[in-house]
C-alpha cells in the first residue's frame, strides 16, 4: 500500500483557481443496454444484451451533457494544472466554488439604460444548472490534477451568482484548502427525535 501523504508534507496554503467561461453542468446519467440485432428469440425480439467474458450483461453508461461537459471540463484542468504543479493532495480539504454566470439579454436596459441591470430582473440565478450539477462537472476534472481522489473533500461550499456586466461569458472561482489535524471535526448537537405514539 502506498504511503498516506498528510498535510505537513504538502507545506501549500489555499489554492486558488479561476475558470474563465460558461461553467457546464455535468448531465443526467442515462444507462442502457446494447443489444446484438443479429440475435433475436422469443424474449428478445430486437436482440439480445451483448455479454462480457463472464456472462454478464453489458451496460454502457452516457452523459446527457457530455459534449459542453468535456470541453468546461478541459478548461478546469488547464486553469489548475496553471495554478498548481504541486503533488495530488491526498489529505483532507475544504473547498469553495463560486460560479458567476452572465445574466440572459432581457435582464438590461436599452437605450439611455443600456448595460444597466433592470430593477425588475431577479436578483439570484435561480434557474436552471443547479449548483450541485455545476460543482459535480468542476469537482470530476480535478482528480488527478488537484487530488488523488476526490472522497478527500470533506467540505463543500457552493455558490451561484450573476455578474451584472454585460456580456461577461461566465467564470468559476474554486479555494481549495488542505486541512490539518487542527481543524477538529465539528459534531452537530441534533435534538432527539420525538416520535408520535401508536
């Protein structure tokens, strides 16, 4: 088994990344079956599940995103791999991401109010990617480059906001920060549930 590097043997403060773009949500998973046409029977009429070497049933698994995923996907890694040259971290780490994404055309004035933001324009992205689909396309491009594996996240911050200049395509700002034995995990004092009687 390899050697567990902690904290003390990275000797890195935050590490910060700025992703310039359109973040990309990473897509549904959607799972199928492929099936061998030139096989039919009775229960397989359109043909039947190609097999592995053991007999087992094949599944190929797609993105629904996986074009606009692997190009944002491929910008995180060159904007980290900029940021950063140090070992894969392997220890704990907290991070933060903050996606600013340009807000739609009818969000701003024309005319004498051209490039102002309407006061009538929602003030918070709340439209679709959700943040946790952003986070999860982020996240998946910087194991290998940041950290061995991700499972070393142990906290996770998400933000989402507008930039209220027009025009601005989009970025992301990722602070990742390695933790050290001093940051004592905090137990949550949970109230005892109460059940109803039967």
């Amino acid at each position: 088994e390899g050697t567990n590097i902690g904290y003390e043997d990275y000797k890195v403060t935050d590490i910060v990344i700025t992703v310039h773009g359109k973040p990309a949500p990473a897509g549904s998973k959607n799972a199928y079956v492929p099936l061998d046409k030139r096989l039919t029977s009775t229960h397989w009429p359109r043909g039947m599940p190609y097999a592995d070497a053991s007999g087992r049933c094949m599944v190929n698994v797609v993105d629904s995103n996986q074009k606009d995923s692997n190009a944002w996907k491929a910008k995180v890694v060159e904007a980290a791999r900029q940021a950063y040259s140090g070992p894969l971290l392997e220890c704990a780490v907290s991070v933060h991401m903050l996606f600013v994404l340009c807000r739609p055309v009818g969000h701003f004035g024309t005319g004498r109010n051209a490039g102002k933001v309407k006061d009538s324009a929602r003030k918070f992205p709340t439209v679709k990617p959700d943040v946790l689909k952003l986070a999860r396309g982020t996240e998946d491009a910087l194991t290998g480059v940041i950290w061995k594996d991700d499972s070393a996240n142990v906290s996770l911050a998400l933000e989402k906001r507008y930039s209220d200049v027009q025009g601005f395509e989009g970025k992301v700002i990722l602070t990742i920060s390695p933790l050290d034995d001093s940051h004592q995990q905090q137990t949550l004092e949970l109230e005892p549930v109460v059940r109803p009687p039967f």
